[in-house]
C-alpha cells in the first residue's frame, strides 16, 4: 500500500507540479484490512529543493508490537525509526 501511494504521489508531481498533502487529493483511502492496522498520513514538504514527501504508517491494536512503517520519496524506508528493521 504504501508503494502504490508513493506512485501516486509521483503521477500527482508530474500533473501539478507539486506533492500532494493528503491521501484524499490523491484519490486513495486506505484498504478495510490495512485500516484495521495502520493509520495512515503523508506529509510534503514541496518547498525543499527539491521537493520531498513522508508517506506514514502508524500502527494499531494488535499491530502495534510490529511498530510504525515510514517511506519516503528517496525510497527510504524504516520501522519504528531503524532501517535496518524493515
């Protein structure tokens, strides 16, 4: 899920020239057995050089022992902070 939101975010670059700043502007809702897990937000940052965004997951109820997931648009990733946990 979180790499078909970053692909969005790309197509929505590409089209406005801009990140997106909400899941809505992308035309996205996360999936019923996603939701039950994370919720989920993206953050932008389009006056950066370049620009840049954080797609975040934050886990809940009984997800909450596998931690947090982040991925960013230079294909960074990390759980609960640690890339090395992904």
């Amino acid at each position: 899920e979180m790499m078909d939101i970053a692909n969005r975010q790309q197509q929505f670059f590409l089209a406005n020239r801009s990140y997106a700043t909400t899941l809505g502007a992308l035309s996205y809702s996360l999936p019923a057995e996603v939701g039950v897990r994370y919720d989920a937000g993206i953050e932008a940052d389009n006056e950066a050089t370049p620009p840049s965004f954080t797609i975040n997951f934050s886990a809940k109820g009984a997800q909450v022992s596998d931690g947090d997931l982040m991925l960013n648009s230079e294909g960074v990733k990390e759980r609960d902070g640690d890339p090395t946990k992904w």
